[in-house]
C-alpha cells in the first residue's frame, strides 16, 4: 500500500478524531488541514472534511456523512471524557 504524502497544513492542537465505520468497516481519519484519510483494506483515499470531496489517493467514494462527522469543525465541550483522555475517539459497532 502506498501512503499519503506528508502533510503541509499545520498539525491539529488537539488529539486527531478517528471512526471506524459501522457498516464498511473503513477507518476515516482527521488529518490537518479539514481533511479526512479514509483507510479501507489496502485502499486509501484523501478527502476534504468540509466538501467531502476527493482529493488524492486511489480510493475515491467514501460515506460523506462520516467524512464531514470526523473532518468538520468540531463542538468545543462535548464528546465523552474518556474518548478525550484516550487521545482518539473510535466509534465500534
């Protein structure tokens, strides 16, 4: 599997949000820069958090639900406490 090149935006300030997908079982990833990895077997794709349009990578339809679920701007204040002391939150089926 070939990965993603190295990331230009600036690093989050915050721990990145991590989901795993209840029905596909792909991972979709915050990465800077609003944008979200979304990680399935041995395919990869980058999109836009906000869009949730296809930016690189060769796996190029992802749920855009989850895209924006992870990517968007996040609430200041809500989540559970230990999602947060973990570093990442990761919903299981």
């Amino acid at each position: 599997m070939a990965d993603a090149p190295a990331e230009s935006a600036p690093a989050l300030n915050r721990p990145p949000r991590k989901k795993r997908h209840p029905l596909s079982g792909a991972i979709y990833e915050e990465l800077p820069g609003n944008r979200v990895r979304v990680t399935k077997g041995e395919s990869w794709g980058i999109f836009d958090g906000f869009t949730t349009r296809h930016i690189e990578g060769p796996l190029t339809y992802a749920d855009p639900h989850m895209i924006i679920w992870v990517g968007g701007k996040p609430v200041e204040g809500l989540g559970h406490r230990a999602e947060r002391a973990r570093g990442i939150e990761i919903v299981h089926d």
